[in-house]
C-alpha cells in the first residue's frame, strides 16, 4: 500500500514540475513520427461545460507502438530499467516478465510485436531517452478519432464497430501481432485500436483531479457510468473502456496488454 | 444438504433498526438517518450485527453453478474471507456458438457466495493477469455508496480488497460496475450472495443455483462460431440469446438438475439481465413458497414469479411426482427460440393417486388403430448421380427433416439431436442409420455427447429412392464424412427385397 501511494506522489512531482515538455522539435518529423492534428476532441467526460470541445495543437506522434526489439535495445542502453533492477516502486512485479531473460527476449517473443507489462515510469524514461514524451489524453485521442479516410470517424458505423469488436475479442496476449501490419489511418498512424491498450501520461484521473474539485467525485465519474449520464457519447462503449482502463492503473502497474508509443512537440514557425 | 443439519425452522426476522436501501454504483451516499426504518411490527430482538465478531477468519465456500454452498450453520457473526477471480474465458453459448465471456470465478453466472447476517466479509477480487479489462464488483448486499465498486476496482493483473458489513439477510445479485456497465453485465459478469438470516433459512433436501440472462451477439440466433458482442441489439433490448446459467442446454440432458420424490427443492433465482424480466416457472410444478425478490417474507403456492434485472427470488417447493420438470422463462418466446428452458428431472416411483399418467386415449377408442403396414417401396430405382442425390436429397430435407433437425442440421438442444457432425452417423453402420429413418427411433439416444430421450416418426412412407436421396445429403452436408446410400441399401434394409 505504501509503495503505491508513493508512487503515485512521484507521479504527481512530474506533472507538476512539468516535465511533459520536452524540448521544441523542428518541423521535420523526427524519425518514426507522423505529424497529427490540429483538431477538436470531444471528451467522453468534459472537465466543465466550456470543455465539451476541445482543441488540440498539432504534435507528433510515433507511427506505431514501441516494439519489444526497441525496448530491449533502450534497457540494455540504460540497464536501470531492466527488470531485475528497477524498482518495484516505478515498475511493479510483471514488469517485462513475458522476456526470457532480463536483457534478452527469448525465442517466444517476437522483436516486432508491441512491448507489454510496461509501467508508466518506464514508457515515460523510454520516451524521454528518445527525447520525446507520452503523448497526452486529447492527443491520442485526436488521433485515434481517425479512420483511413477521414479525420473524425467518430460517426462512421463501420469504424465504430470495428474498434468494439476488438474489445470482444478474447485476450491472446501470447500471440501480438506485430506493429504496423494493419492499414495506418489518415495521418499515417498503425495499430491505435486492435492491439494493445497504450499509456497516456495524463492516465489517472486523480491526477488530472489533483488541482480540481473533489477527487472522489471525478473519479466515480470516470469508470462508474452506470448511467452514462455525465458522459458526452454514451453509446461509445469504446472510448468507455478506454477511460474505465486508464482509470483502474497505478503509475507502476503493468498488464499484458499495454503498451505505449512517444510523442513530440512541434515547433510552431511563427 | 444432509438432513442432519435440519433445525427448527428460523423465523426471518428483519433487524430492528436497518439500512433499508442497498446502493446500487454509483449512486451519493444515502441519506442514513432517513433511511432507517423502525420494524415496530416485528418486536423479535434484532440481529447482533453491533458487536465485532472475533478475529478469526473462516474462507467461504464457493460454488459453481448450479451448486450451492452448504448452509453456514453459525450461530454468531464471523469474519469471512471471499476470494473472487475475474477471468475472461472463451465458453460454448450454444451448440457450436463460442462466445467470449467475462465471469466471476470462470463461471456464468459467477460463484456462489453464502454468508450469515453480520458477517464481516473481507472480500478479495483479482483481476487475472490475461484479463484485457479492468472490473470490479457491486454487491447489491453492500450498504455503502456504490456496493464495493470504486473500492474493488481493479486492473488486470491486479487485486483489490475491502471489507462490508452483510446487515441486511436476503438473496442479493452480485455485478460488475465498470463503464459501459451493460456491456460487462452483457457478457456474464453477474452472480448471486446469500446473506442468510440468524438461524439459516428453512432447511431443504437440495438446493440449486439458476441465473437468467439475456446476451448480444453480431450472429443470428444459432449462427455458428465466436461471436462479438453487438453493443446496437444490446441498446435495442433484442437479445440473441436469453438463457439460463449462461449458455443454451446448461441445465438440460447430462446437465438437468435432480431430484427424488418427496424432496424439498430450493432454487435460488437471480437475473443477471442486463435488460429483461423474467417470468420464471417451472412446469408441472407450484412453488409452495416464494421468498418474493428474494427478501424476507414468501408468498405461497405461486405458478410464476418475476424477477427483475438485477434482482431474485428464493423458490421452496416439494416434488412429488417423477418426470421431467421444464424450467422456463414464461415468456415463451425466449423459452423456444432463445433458449431459456432448462430441466429439473425427478426420479423415483409413481403415485398414481397423486398424477396418473394418460389415463384415455380418446382417438384410439374411436378409431381402431390399424396395423401399421409393412410399406413396400416397388418404384424402380432410379439412376442418379450421387450429386443429384444430394440435390435431390436436400429439398426432401427442408420439406420433411428440418422441422425437427433443422435446415442446418443443428437439431434443437435437449429434445432433437443434431444431423450436423453427429457421431451417430458415424459411428454406427449405413444400415443401423438406415434402420433408424425407416422405422423411427424412440428411447435414450446418445449423439455428440449430449443424450436425448424423445421419439422420432417412422419414415417407411418414403420411397427407397426419397430415403436414399435425403440420407445422401445428410451424410455429403455440414461436415459430415461424406458417402452416398444407394435405393438398393434401402430396400435390404426395409427387408422387403422389392427392387
Ligand atoms: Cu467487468
């Protein structure tokens, strides 16, 4: 119990000391990211009534999720984050468990299939080695809003099931495919619905609560829609899922099912 | 349930001072001092639920459905443990229909929880690691803001305890809580606790775990393989499926609860919906007692009950005459082509007193019977490919065979075997088969597993040629190993040698 509340208090630290922004990127996308946005957002649960829409700058975002290839070459570039030597307190105990080895995959892990059992902290240190970061709730929200041809497919029927139909699907986590073998959406990004469930770094509600209101409140609202009342779509059972998911992990939680992908600022030329 | 633990039987008494409403996710701290109500009525010493039992832990037992954990036989308040696993599993809904549920323990509905009022429950609830959810749990026997849900929220992988306090005695529905709330419900994650009242419940000679439930699948009703969820059915309360314990044919054939004449029989009844209302009924039956909604005080002798979504009943009756005893949901509909029919199969000697079987047949008395004649197919036996066979053989099937066996073979589970990748075919001889449609075919029969026990018509009317067109097809159709029946093996069979 200690340990997780600690975590979390260091959780908060980063957001407050700001560290999402790294450092202004020049217009050229840096190598694996594709420029996404700008655009409109529509929240499931909106922060306040003038939060209904809301609008998100342009970024970069990486074409795919990060690989176990990518990973294992970030662990072995900074061995504090193998599995044998983080601490539970940044990565809890199925960290990269799915590895043969503390520095090797082992022949039952494809080196292109998306990275698992990742915590936040370490998606956060892998991105911030590349000089990127974790791309932010609206963000990947903005990006998954697109199909392979239009921005906002949020009313195309077609896309809307196909996106649930992924959450009916039984999990098979031994079996990921590899990143990138579907069809990218418009912008050129893969795999955003049909693979993993990926980190956000604005993921705890309570987090994003810490400065508004009541927590309890916020909270409650995010995975307990027995109502849907307060939500904005609430036939999107999708981007439910989505929230109910981010709102059940801890800052050092790791699943078979999630991973990450970076994101990057953009330098606006004035 | 032994007999041994028969005790006098405990009056149900509510406690004098209790939380009357039990808060369903989500829903802002009742009011408490409006909420209590003072059962002046009922002037019994209430409940010790004030004093804190011992630190003694004991582990409840849990059941699988249709089992029930046996009565707690406690005469004090105890801390009991509950460890709850929640695991997503791929299970057949139906005959050759998979289905990809989320559960409670690996079970639809969810294991059985058997506390005693008073009881302080620990409960624990992991979330297994191959989850792609997270879950948690409302206790509908929780007094609390949300019955345990934002406390027992929980990743994959993860787990999560709390502790409550079972005040109030009742049958109370368990469920997941965790947005989109219908879709979790939709998908199994239901289940029922029995906060017994001090002194037990009336004791019983057997006692079962039923749950309804209505399901959403993208396939029609029967349309084979795993099947997604359909969020849009789902919105428009058109269930696929509507059946009991979770899958079509759990309580039928192998799988029927059972009896013996004389017994007292409990059912604990829930609905796990998460949209319909049952009119549950067993057929041939009266419950004696109906603990309604599953509180306190009974109704007797009732032929149908309603559950609500989210609700239950405790059902008490005796069974005195053995048969099949039909379970359904009275909306019938659902019973015939849903699946919501279940058995209760009681055995044991007849009291003809009591039920005395088919005492006249009024048209046999009309009409002599008459012998049933040896038919004698003497049409020349026609020259067709076995493909024309086939084609041939098929129109026959849907105009004689599917009412019962159905256009795809699959039969009608618990009373039509299946012609679909039946073993029957299989493993027995072309003229066993062909015995079989020649002459019909009544008594207990065994096809994939599942036995039947009804009764089948003669074909003998057919012409060898008919019989052999359509058993080519049944034998050339959905997966069946192929062949061809020649009008020639037909009439060795019939025995008539008329070719
Ligand atoms: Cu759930």
């Amino acid at each position: 119990m200690f340990s997780r509340c600690l975590a979390h208090v260091l959780a908060c630290v980063t957001v407050l000391t700001g560290a999402a922004h790294a450092a202004p990127r020049p217009l050229k996308a840096p190598a694996g990211m594709v420029m996404v946005g700008p655009g409109v957002y529509r929240p499931l649960y909106p922060a306040s009534p003038a939060e209904r829409l809301v609008s998100v700058r342009r970024f970069y975002l990486d074409a795919r999720p990060v690989t176990n290839g990518e990973f294992l070459t970030f662990v072995r570039a900074q061995p504090e984050w193998r599995r044998d030597r983080a601490p539970r307190l940044l990565a809890d105990d199925g960290y990269l468990t799915h590895w043969a080895a503390a520095d090797a995959l082992g022949r039952d892990v494809r080196s292109a299939s998306p990275v698992t059992n990742v915590s936040w902290f370490a998606a956060k240190a892998y991105c911030a080695a590349r000089s990127a970061r974790l791309p932010s709730e609206r963000e990947w929200e903005l990006a998954a809003l697109a199909s392979e041809n239009a921005r906002d497919a949020s009313s195309d029927p077609a896309f809307v099931a196909r996106i649930l139909d992924f959450y009916s699907r039984p999990a098979l986590a031994a079996s990921l495919r590899d990143v990138g073998s579907g069809k990218p959406n418009l912008y050129g990004v893969y795999d955003l619905h049909g693979l993993v469930w990926e980190w956000i770094y604005d993921f705890s509600a309570s987090l994003v609560a810490v400065d508004s209101r009541e927590k309890g409140e916020a909270d409650r609202n995010r995975f307990c829609g027995a109502t849907g009342a307060s939500a904005q779509t609430p036939s999107d059972y999708a981007a439910f899922m989505r929230v109910a998911f981010r709102s059940s992990l801890e800052a050092a939680y790791t699943t078979s099912r999630l991973g990450f992908r970076c994101a990057a600022d953009l330098e606006e030329t004035p | 349930m032994s007999k041994d633990f028969r005790r006098t039987i405990g009056v149900l008494r509510a406690s004098a001072i209790a939380l009357a409403l039990v808060a369903s996710a989500c829903e802002q701290k009742p009011d408490v001092g409006a909420m209590q109500r003072h059962f002046t009525e009922h002037p019994a010493p209430p409940p010790d639920v004030t004093s804190v039992p011992s630190d003694d832990r004991i582990m409840a037992v849990l059941t699988s459905p249709p089992n029930v954990p046996p009565p707690t036989n406690r005469t004090k308040p105890a801390r009991v443990v509950v460890k709850l696993t929640v695991k997503e599993v791929v299970m057949p809904m139906a005959d050759g229909v998979q289905y990809s549920y989320w559960t409670f323990g690996g079970t639809v509905p969810g294991s059985f929880i058997r506390v005693r009022q008073g009881d302080v429950v620990e409960f624990h609830l992991q979330n297994d690691a191959t989850s792609t959810m997270p879950h948690n749990i409302d206790l509908h026997a929780v007094t609390g803001p949300g019955g345990g849900a934002a406390s027992s929220f929980t990743a994959p992988g993860h787990a999560s305890q709390f502790t409550f306090r079972a005040l109030n005695p009742g049958l109370f529905v368990y469920h997941c809580a965790t947005a989109p709330v219908p879709m979790h419900v939709a998908n199994g994650m239901y289940g029922l606790i029995l906060v017994e009242p001090p002194g037990g419940l009336p004791p019983v000679d057997r006692e079962y775990y039923v749950m309804e439930g209505d399901f959403y699948t993208k396939g029609k009703y029967h349309a084979k393989g795993l099947q997604a969820f359909d969020m849009d059915k789902g919105i428009e309360e058109r269930p696929t499926y509507v059946v009991f314990n979770g899958a079509e044919g759990s309580l039928l054939g192998d799988k029927s609860l059972k009896a013996y004449v004389g017994d007292s029989v409990r059912i604990f009844f829930g609905v796990g919906g998460p949209n319909l209302t049952s009119s549950f009924h067993v057929i041939g039956e009266v419950f004696d007692r109906v603990y309604m909604e599953g509180g306190t005080h009974y109704q007797e002798n009732v032929q149908t009950t309603m559950v609500p979504a989210g609700g239950s009943a405790i059902l008490d009756f005796r069974v005195q005459v053995p048969g099949a005893y039909a379970l359904v949901d009275h909306s019938l509909f659902r019973a015939f082509n849903q699946g919501a029919v279940g058995t209760l199969k009681v055995s044991g000697p007849e009291d003809k007193l009591l039920y005395s079987g088919k005492q006249e047949d009024s048209l046999a008395e009309k009409e002599q019977a008459p012998q049933a004649p040896v038919l004698v197919d003497s049409a020349p036996p026609s020259t067709l490919t076995r493909d024309e066979r086939i084609a041939a053989g098929k129109t026959l099937f849907a105009s004689t065979c599917s009412a019962c066996h159905q256009a795809t073979g699959s039969g009608l589970p618990g009373s039509i075997p299946p012609l679909a990748g039946s073993d029957f075919l299989v493993k027995n001889d072309k003229e066993r088969v062909i015995g079989v449609v020649l002459n019909g075919l009544s008594g207990p029969v065994k096809v994939n597993g599942t036995s039947f026990n009804s009764v089948m018509p003669t074909w003998n009317h057919l012409t060898n040629d008919e019989l052999a067109n359509v058993l080519t097809y049944v034998l050339n159709s959905w997966g069946n190993p192929g062949g061809e029946v020649a009008p020639a093996e037909i009439a060795k069979v019939r025995g008539s040698g008329a070719i």
